[in-house]
C-alpha cells in the first residue's frame, strides 16, 4: 500500500509538472483564446467609474471531502463580514465579488480550476486564496506570467517564500520560517547558546530547519547536534542525550510528538534538565487523539509538561480599534454569530483571510488612484493600462501595505507577513500563553509570572561543568610544613655542633666536612618539601612553571649532596679494608671531596641540557565528569596541575637511571662493610645502614609516588614522608651516637688509641697498641711492622747459631781449665745469669720494635718515652760482651733446645747445668720469636 500511494503520488507529481510547463509555455496562446471567449473585459472601466464590481479570483477546497477543506468552511464567513465591512465603511467606491473556485487541494484539478477562472471567468484583477501547499506553489509559479497577484491567507510553507520562483505571491499568514527569529529571540532571553534539532524527514519541517540552522548561526548559537527520523525517534532522541543537549528544538507533526515524548520519558529527558520547544500549531488536545504508543497519557503527560509551542497569533491580543474600526475582540465575537448561523467550524486563518479582503480592498483602490492620476495628466489623454502595468502596480501597492488590522500591524517585506508570534507552556494538562513576539520591532514581550520551569530556576543549555582543581590541602600542607621545620631546626642543630666540635678527635676523625656535606644535602631536601605543596590555587601559573624547576633541582642536589658524601665515606672505609694486598693506602677528605663534586657535576649538566632542551611546563590532567555532591544541576570534572614536557619519559628514564646505579653501588659497598667495626671513628656502620635507608626508601617513594600521581594529598603525603624519614635518619644516624659519647665520655677519643677491626673473612684478630696520627695510615703499616720485626729477629737467631756453633767447637779442643767453684756459688751465678739473660732477651725485642717504628713513622716524642739503663742494650759491643760472658756458662744448657748439641752429650753429672733446675730454664730466644 505504502509502495502504491509514494507511485501515485510521484505520478501526480510528473502530471502537475507537464501541465505547468503547458501552461507556462503556452500560456499567450491561451491568454489570448480566454480573453476572447472572456464573458466581458472590465478594460479601463474598472478603474475610471466608481461603484464597479471587481471580482476576485478565490481558490480553496470547498468539497468537503478534499484535505483541509475545514478550513475553507470556515474562511468563507470571514471573507463575507470583511466585505460587509468594507461596504459599511463607505470609503470604497467599487465593491469586491469574490469568485470561488475549488481545487479540492489536488494539483490537476486545481490547475484546471485556475484555467478555468481565467478563460471562462471574469477578469479578475488579483487572486485570494491558496490553503493547500502543493496547489498554491504551483500555481503561484505561473502568475508572472497571467501579471496577476496571488494573495494567500494559510499557506505557511517555507517553500513560497523564494521569491526568484514566485515573485507574485505574498500571504498575510506568516510562513513557518517566521517562528525562527522568534525562537532565537527566545533562546537569547534565557542566554541558552547550545542547543539540539529533532527533525521529522519531511520537507515542510527540514526546510524550517534549515532556515532555523541559518538563524542561528547568525545569533552565534551552537548547535550540538542535529537529529533527523523517519519513524521511531527514540535513536535520535538517545543520540541528542548523550551529546548533552539540553535544549531540543522539534520540528515534527503531532502523531509523532507523541512517539517523541514517551522515548523522552524512557530515557528521562524531561523535567529541571530540560526544555523542548516544538510547533504550536497542533490540533486542541493532541496527545489524546495522536497517541499511538506504549507510553499511558499520564506517562506522556508527564514527558510533556513545561514544553513550550510556537506558532502565529491568530489574533491580535491588543485592545485597540484597527482598519475596520472593531477591536480584535468585537470582530472575534461577530465572527462566531455568523458562523454559528451557518454552522460551521472555525478557522484558525479566519483572521488573516479577514484581513487579506481589507489588503485587497486597499490595494485596488491604491492602484485606481495611481491609474486615475496618470490618466489625468496624460497629455495625449488616450491612456491605457495593459495587464502588465495593472499587474505591476498591484505588485508594488502590495508591498507598501501597512495597516492594523485584527491579527495585529499588517505589514509584507519582499512578500512575507511580518506578523506576531506566540509562545505557549504545557502546564498541567492545558497550553498556557507565556509571551509573544513581534516581528516588526523585533520585541519579545513575556507575560510575568506565567512561565513556569520544573526547577528554580531555567534548564541549563548544557551540563555546567566546574572546573575544580584536585589541591593539596591545607592542613595536610601545614602539619607536613611543620615537620619539616623540626627537622630543618635539628639539621641546623647538628651544624653547629659539627661545626663548634670539628677539632675534637671525635669529630675530626669522622670527616667533618663531609658531615657537613650531608647537613647541607638534607636541609635542601627538606627545603623541596615545602616547594613540593604548591599548587596552582597558592600560586600563578608563570610561578608554578618556575616552580616546577627550582623545586627539581633543589631536591636533586639536595639528594646527590647528601646520598654522595655518605657514598664517598663508604667507599673509603670499603677501599681501605677490602686491600688484599695490605698495601698502605691513604685516602684524604679531599678525594672524597672530588667525588662528591663529580657527582654534583653530572647533575647540574643533566639538569642544565633539561632546561635548555626541554624545559619543564605547566601541563593540566583533566579527568572524567564526576556528579555534583549537593545535587545541584552541574558536573564536576577534576583537574590537577603537572610539571610536564614533551619528553618527559626520557628525562626521568637518564635520572633514575644515573641515581639508581649510583644507589645499587652505594648499597653494595655498604653490604661488603657491614662487618667492620672502626672504634675511632665509629659513625662507618651507621653511615652504611644510613645508606640502606635511604636506597630503599627512594625506591618505594618513587614508586608509589608514580603510582598516585592523580591523588595529589595522597603523592604529597608519600613524598614528603620519604625525604623526612630519609633526611632525618640520616642525620640521626651520624650525628646522634657522637652526641651521646661526647656527653657521657667526652675523653674516650683521646684515651683509646687501639684501633680495632672486625672481619668475618680474618681467622685470627690481630691487637696492637700503638700511637697512630690517622686511622689510614695505623691499619696499613701494622701488619707491615709485626713481618719485618720476625724477619729481622728470625736473622739475629740465625747469626747466634753460628756463633755458639764456633764457640762449641772451640771448647772441644780446649783441655778444661776452670777453676773450682762451689756448687752453690755455681748454681747463683748461673740463675743470675739465666734470669739476666732473659731479661735481656726481652729488652732486646722490645728495642727491636721500637726502633723499627722509629725507622717508619719517626721518632716518638721523648717526652711519652721512658729510656732506661738498656737503651743501648743491643749494641754491637753490648752483644760481643754478653756473649763472652755467657757462652761458657750456657752451653750444655741451651744448645740442645736449638738442636747444636744433643742432650745427652752434656756436661758431667755433677756439673750444676745438668741439674733439674736449669734443665727447664725458659730460653730467651726461643721466648722472643714464639711471642711474635
């Protein structure tokens, strides 16, 4: 069926068409047969004597069973009381006879009414009428040609308002595109400057779309979205949801009103949010007759309510007397009695075809005039006026029309009506009128009080979106700001106590300067904490970029000051005590120094290649709509402040690069001497584990920190806790054990001159007491002195050996001489000389190592040395002399123990050396070595 009626239809179309080419190709043939078979020709009579009847050509649907043939039912009374009018009015010397012909709104029998008007009919001077589009619009393009004048009272389609097709049209009805300025006069009063289209696919409604589209962009109003349907709405009407329309202009008939709103109550677009605005010039109680869907009427009704309708006024709302001389009230109330005689409906155009007759009327006499005049000052006094002429001036008189008249000021600007537009509300089940518009002064004039919205206030043109910036809080920021001023005072502290201290030998031998170092490194680092807690709501945004590399480069140095001071003293105590070669090793402050530097040094050319490469910016992170929390009609969406560039990844990746194999290696050498235990200096444990902290803690704060890098309180908080807890550790570490020993023990420095080492890689443990200038230079040469002492007395044991080898020998060739002594004389001498023997085996040692520490380190002050009696004792000639005395006496009893003679070889059984006595006399020799 649909299939057959769009064929038929086009059918009609293709016929129309070949009859208005015939009728515009041929039309001076024909013009000239129907002006011959023309009942009578008015020619110059109908202008030059008074009192003529003029006809004029009417065309409408009169069959009641044609398209809008309710409206013409209703014209008919109208036009009679204007020409009733017109003759009581005494001010028209001719009389109007309206000629009625019925098109019955098809185009073929329209067509053939109008030829029959001209051909058969009287000549009509103007033609009246035009109800149906298709019938109006093709007529209306052949009237150049007849040089007649159409005038229509309820054709409203945008298409006749072009006026290169149908220049000899004009309407006193305003056509469709007239509500647009009205709309956007509108949208401008409640400053809505987005809005959405809901079109039906039908010409009639996509041409006021596109002349609303035009209007708007002239107004500079955004349109968000533009929806076409067919059919079902309800895809479109989602679509026009989604892309936060909140002001939707419709343009659709009211059988699909309906489907339109019950999809706008499924989906929820209606209420506070919300505002429609839809043609006015729906049936009475439409969404009763046009419901076709799922939706119940109170569903629809509640879809519908607050919508606002535009549509032409009727009639004038004026109290005011106007051409006819009746208000539009009196000529409303005389209509209705002659309509109600005849009892037919009334007509929404009853108005506008009441004021076209009074057009009309005001025209034709206009053109008389005109005529009458030139006929009077004609100098040949043989004046004529063609069709053309007469045609001509009625165009020009038509044009110059203004008058008040029943539907308000009756005005035409290049052929359209500029008439008045109303605005209705939707409330409560009935249309409200809220306002007009008037198209001649451009006026929008709203009723007070009368337009009601479903919130406090007028629906939003879009969802208002606040910006709200994600910041770090206050009292966050001051607690944090307050810690790091405790700390900041502590480091300061420990500053001067390293500083008041740094002769002290406590203090002095744990390298004051790189102390100081990693004071200086971590008050930077608390310094960042406080550039850190800056925001873009605290400072500008030029302040914020700069902050954004102050505060990078504070905590950089910072970081690299203090974590390379505690690297370079780590790296010391390793390089010392990890020499396998025991070679002697001096590492002074100053090398340490140097590192420090070196690192500060690839820093600061990092850091200056990034400022000049790609500096730092202020970059915003905005994050999706969150709704707002007092439910107010607004969204919030989030944003927070970064310090970005455009390769930021590569930066950050050549930093934690050089930092973490800086940290990784800082962290081994702190693991290789976790054993090692320097009493003297006693802070390389503390600085190792110093180094743990602050390894591990970078590398968690990093971490998290990245990974709450859209929780700016929470990425603060994390950040500001590390450097703290890293900074304030670190100091403790180093400085808090010097405190305590300096005020329990302040002399221990000076007193314990042991220097003592721990290693789990060692099987014995070595002790010495000895003076040292520095804990280097004791640790290196101890081991040193103890091999050359051995080797040097190893030696000495072997030049003795050879010695008493001779003297053996000799006294077994010699005949024994001896003179007699005592047995107890024998036995004192030899104790004493045993006894002294041993005694000066040991000052002999001790000699020996004193005068090798005197050939390495120098000479010991006299003033902490005791010289006695023996000071010479190892002498050559002190050696010679022992020897002569003791050699005899010592030979049976210490030859065997060195393995020169056998024991059983000794002397006599009754010499005293045999006695059990000196048999277990200790050796000094043998003492000597076996005690290094």
């Amino acid at each position: 069926m649909a299939s057959s009626r769009r064929r038929c239809k086009s059918e009609m179309i293709v016929v129309s068409g070949c009859l208005l080419v015939l009728v515009l190709r041929f039309r001076p043939v024909l013009a000239r047969v129907c002006n011959d078979n023309a009942g009578h020709n008015l020619e110059k009579a109908w202008y030059t004597k008074d009192g003529e009847a003029l006809p004029i050509m009417v065309l409408m649907p009169m069959n009641e069973s044609a398209l809008r043939s309710s409206i013409s039912q209703g014209i008919d009374r109208a036009v009679q009381l204007a020409i009733q009018h017109i003759r009581e009015s005494r001010l028209y010397s001719f009389s109007l006879i309206p000629k009625i012909y019925d098109t019955e709104c098809d185009n073929a029998k329209g067509l053939r009414a109008f030829f029959d008007a001209i051909c058969f009919g009287p000549k009509h001077l103007m033609i009246f009428g035009g109800v149906c589009p298709s019938v109006t619009s093709i007529i209306a393009e052949s009237l150049e040609g007849w040089n007649l004048v159409q005038l229509s009272f309820a054709a409203t389609t945008p298409v006749l308002a072009d006026k290169k097709k149908y220049p000899n049209f004009f309407r006193t009805v305003p056509s469709d595109n007239a509500v647009n300025p009205a709309v956007v006069k509108f949208l401008n009063h409640y400053n809505w400057t987005r809005v959405g289209t809901l079109t039906q696919d039908v010409q009639r409604f996509s041409e006021v779309r596109n002349d609303l589209t035009s209007e708007l962009e002239k107004a500079d109003i955004q349109i968000a979205d533009t929806q076409s349907f067919s059919n079902d709405p309800c895809v479109n009407v989602k679509n026009l949801k989604d892309n936060d329309v909140r002001i939707i202009i419709g343009q659709f008939d009211e059988n699909l009103a309906s489907k339109v709103f019950c999809c706008a109550y499924n989906l929820n677009m209606f209420g506070s949010k919300y505002q429609w605005i839809i043609p006015g010039w729906y049936q009475e109680n439409w969404w009763d007759k046009a419901n076709t869907t799922n939706c119940t009427a109170k569903k629809l009704l509640t879809a519908m309510e607050g919508y606002i309708s535009v549509d032409f006024e009727p009639l004038s709302t004026r109290q005011i007397k106007g051409i006819s001389g009746r208000t539009p009230q009196e000529y409303e109330r005389e209509y209705n009695r002659q309509r109600m005689k005849k009892g037919v409906e009334s007509s929404k155009f009853h108005g506008f075809a009441y004021d076209g007759i009074w057009v009309i009327a005001r025209t034709l006499t206009r053109v008389r005039e005109i005529l009458r005049h030139r006929e009077r000052h004609n100098l040949h006094h043989n004046f004529t006026a063609d069709d053309r002429e007469v045609g001509r001036l009625v165009h020009d008189v038509m044009n110059e029309t203004n008058f008040l008249g029943v539907t308000g000021q009756v005005m035409f600007r290049n052929g359209e009506r500029m008439g008045t537009i109303k605005f209705t509300q939707f409330q409560e089940g009935q249309e409200v009128k809220v306002g007009e518009y008037n198209a001649i002064a451009d006026v929008l004039e709203l009723i007070n009080n009368t337009i009601r919205f479903q919130g406090m206030e007028p629906p939003k043109d879009r969802t208002i979106v606040h910006l709200q910036r994600r910041q770090i809080r206050v009292p966050l920021y001051s607690i944090l700001s307050v810690i790091t001023i405790l700390g900041m005072f502590m480091a300061s502290a420990f500053l001067f106590f390293n500083i008041q201290n740094r002769n002290h030998r406590l203090i002095k031998m744990s390298s004051p300067y790189m102390n100081n170092l990693i004071i200086l490194g971590g008050m930077l680092s608390y310094a960042s904490i406080f550039l850190f807690g800056l925001d873009g709501s605290l400072v500008s945004d030029k302040a914020f970029e700069t902050l954004c590399t102050v505060r990078t480069w504070i905590l950089t140095v910072g970081y690299t000051t203090a974590f390379g001071a505690m690297f370079a003293k780590t790296w010391r105590v390793h390089a010392i005590f990890k020499n396998v070669k025991m070679k002697k090793k001096i590492i002074k402050d100053q090398k340490l120094l140097i590192i420090v530097g070196g690192m500060l040094l690839i820093d600061l050319c990092i850091l200056i290649c990034w400022q000049i490469v790609d500096p730092l910016k202020r970059t915003v992170e905005e994050y999706s709509l969150e709704a707002d929390p007092h439910g107010r009609d607004m969204a919030i969406r989030p944003f927070l402040e970064h310090c970005e560039n455009m390769h930021m990844t590569i930066w950050l990746g050549i930093v934690y690069a050089y930092k973490g194999l800086l940290m990784l290696f800082g962290c081994f050498l702190a693991w290789e001497t976790r054993n090692v235990s320097i009493p003297a200096l006693n802070d390389s444990k503390y600085i190792g584990m110093s180094v743990y902290n602050v390894g591990i803690m970078c590398i968690i704060g990093a971490a998290v920190s990245f990974l709450t890098r859209d929780q700016p309180n929470v990425q603060f908080c994390i950040v500001a806790l590390v450097i703290i807890f890293c900074s304030t550790i670190t100091l403790c570490l180093v400085f808090v054990p010097k405190l305590l020993t300096m005020r329990t023990n302040p002399d221990a420095a000076t007193q314990n001159r042991r220097l003592q080492f721990t290693q789990n890689q060692k099987k014995e443990d070595s002790k010495t007491s000895t003076s040292v200038a520095s804990v280097n230079q004791a640790s290196t040469s101890r081991l040193d002195s103890l091999q050359a002492n051995n080797h040097q007395l190893r030696m000495r044991i072997t030049e003795l050996d050879k010695a008493l080898e001779e003297v053996t020998m000799q006294l077994q060739d010699t005949p024994e001489k001896t003179p007699y002594i005592s047995q107890n004389q024998y036995q004192d001498t030899n104790s004493t000389l045993s006894t002294r023997n041993l005694r000066d085996s040991k000052e002999e040692d001790r000699s020996m190592l004193k005068n090798h520490h005197e050939q390495k380190w120098g000479s010991v002050d006299p003033s902490r040395t005791n010289r006695g009696p023996l000071e010479d004792i190892n002498s050559p000639e002190h050696i010679q002399r022992r020897l002569s005395l003791q050699l005899p006496i010592l030979h049976h009893a210490y030859l065997p123990s060195i393995g020169g003679v056998d024991a059983s070889c000794s002397s006599p059984p009754g010499s005293p050396l045999g006695s059990p006595r000196h048999r277990g006399a200790p050796l000094s020799y043998g003492v000597m070595v076996s005690g290094l």
